[in-house]
C-alpha cells in the first residue's frame, strides 16, 4: 500500500474543509449531509470520516479554519493604522466586511456553535476570545499613546462595539438587506471615538492688539 505523504493529507483535509464551508454555508448544518460534503470534495464518505469524527467535529472544524483565517486578516488590516480613531475604524469595516463574504458561515457560529452548550471552553470560544482581544489590545495602546482617556473600560467599549456590529450584521444574515461596511465602520468608530478619545486642546485665537 503506498504511503500517503504529510503534505497529501493536509491537501485533503483542507479539500474536505472548504467543501463543508461550501455545503454548511449553502444548507446549513442540519440539512447538510456527510455525501454532499464528500462529493463536493471529490472524496469519499469514508475519507471523510478518516478526518472527522462526525458531522459536528467537522462543523467545529470548518468554523475553526474561519476563525483562524478571518482573524489573521483582521491582524493585518489594523496594522495598517496610523492612530486610534484609524485602527478602530478599519477593525469595524473588516468585521462588518466578514459578515458579508461569509454569510453563511456567520449564520451557522451565532446560530449552531455559540449557543451550543459545548461551547464554553472550546477552541472556538477561545479563537474568540484572541479576536475581539485586537480591539482591547487597541484601546490600551490608546491610552497609553494620550489618544484615549485613561479611565476607559477596554472591555466595556468590546462589548459595545461588538455587540452593535453583530445586530447590524445579522439583519443582513437573515434578511440579505445589503450592508454598507465603510460607511457603517465609519459611524460606528466615530461614535466610540467621540466618548473615549482625549479632546483636543482648542487653539486660542490671538486678539487683535
């Protein structure tokens, strides 16, 4: 029997998972099966089950490999930030912009995993928690820097802001209603912005001698 290299078994594995994140996303979890997600992969069931335990763990698999990808690509774009008000503004447009690239795959995190009473303590969970950490990890180089008022609760200002975006943004998931991530992004960094930032000094007019 020929042995299957290391990198031949990520390639599948990784086949399998952009198959399920197709299947799941277009189906949903309940109404997707095992052989749609095998064919679509190109693959058989049994390959699949040699990956997975079952339809769950490949679920939690599917939604891990989002995670891990969507948060690097947050990293990166909040690096691209010059102060305080920029790097909030472009974490909102990013996440908002998450929602609109993967709707489906938002839909089954709020709906099938976060309430799911094996959530607490998972890898997901945990992945979530070093996601929203980018916006903490921002508010206290803000405060740090003089942009924002050293009396801040970092994580008052997560709960809020991630709590409006995802209101907004499962309107969209069930409704398909179109969402304006720049402009949205833009008012929601504003507001944060205008209660937290340090005012600016106001420049004092000379008068006239």
């Amino acid at each position: 029997m020929p042995v299957i290299s290391t990198e031949r078994m990520r390639d599948r594995r990784d086949s399998i998972l952009a198959a399920a994140g197709r299947v799941f996303s277009q189906k949903g979890f309940q109404a997707a099966s095992i052989t749609e997600i095998a064919q679509a992969a190109g693959v058989s069931d049994g390959l699949v089950y040699k990956y997975f335990e079952n339809k769950r763990d490949l679920l939690i698999s599917t939604l891990t490999a989002f995670y891990e990808r969507v948060m690097h690509d947050l990293e990166q774009q909040v690096e691209l930030g010059e102060t305080f008000a920029h790097r909030l503004r472009l974490l909102v447009q990013t996440h908002l912009g998450v929602f609109v690239r993967d709707t489906g795959l938002c839909r089954l995190f709020i709906s099938e995993v976060r309430v799911a009473t094996d959530y607490p303590g998972s890898a997901i969970q945990i992945l979530n928690k070093r996601y929203t950490a980018v916006l903490t990890r921002i508010v206290r180089d803000g405060i740090e820097n003089g942009e924002v008022q050293p009396d801040t609760d970092a994580r008052v200002v997560r709960d809020l802001l991630f709590g409006a975006v995802e209101h907004m943004a499962w309107r969209h998931v069930t409704t398909r209603r179109p969402l304006d991530c720049e402009r949205l992004g833009e008012q929601i960094a504003g507001i944060i912005v205008a209660g937290i930032a340090v005012p600016k000094p106001v420049a004092r007019r000379r008068s006239a001698l």
